[in-house]
C-alpha cells in the first residue's frame, strides 16, 4: 500500500490549495480515509475523514473552509482548503485503513490509521 500526497505549498492567509492523495495497493472506494495534519511542537490530528458510504466529517477549526472528496476511478483522495488561515500551517498526511467502517471511520482515534502517507507541507503566511 501506497499513499502520496501532493499539492502542498506556501499561499498568504485567505488563500486556496488542493491537497491529492493517489492511492496505490487499496482502492479508495472501500477504505476509511482521511486527512489529518501537524504542526510543529503539536500532536497529529484528524482535519477530515470520509467513510465508504460517502459520509464525511470535519474538525471544527475547518468546518465550512475544506471539503474532503474522492475519487474512485482514479482512487484520489482530495482536500479542497479554502480561506487559509495561518493557524493551517502544518504537514498534512494521507491515511486510511480497511476496517474502521461506517461510523468508526468519522470518529476513530488517528492512531487506529493503518496506512499513512509521507506528507506535504502547507504553509500559510498572515
């Protein structure tokens, strides 16, 4: 299994970038995923997790600014940020993992992630 993230950068606050995740050795449509970040001195945390029926939920620092999606033919995992706030500078991270199903996906702990990509840097400047 193989995840990369791509698409990091550095953009002034109020800005947009879109994170992808190609995915290889899983198919995207049937594992729990998700974005996830850290900044320096903090802990890794979840940003954003879809689950395999769609559904999708979203730290409450992102609500209403990123939007998770995928897509299956060409198994991508995406992350749309939109009105970047320094406060968003960090590494974020790919992750998924086959049995964190339904429910579990949106609200299990970052450490039941079994796959994890390396990451890109998102740095945003006020």
């Amino acid at each position: 299994v193989t995840l990369v993230e791509s698409g990091g950068g550095s953009v002034q606050a109020g800005g947009s970038l879109r994170l992808s995740c190609a995915a290889s050795g899983l198919t995207v449509s049937s594992y729990c995923m998700g974005w996830f970040r850290q900044a320096p001195g903090k802990e890794r945390e979840g940003v954003a997790r879809i689950a395999t029926d769609g559904s999708t939920n979203y730290a409450d620092s992102v609500k209403g600014r990123f939007t998770i999606s995928k897509d299956n033919a060409n198994n991508h995992l995406y992350l749309q940020m939109n009105s970047l706030q320094a406060e968003d500078t960090a590494m974020y991270y790919c992750a998924a993992d086959p049995w964190l199903g339904g429910t579990r996906c949106l609200s299990a702990r970052t450490s039941l992630f079994g796959y994890w990509g390396q990451g890109t840097q998102v740095t945003v400047s006020s």
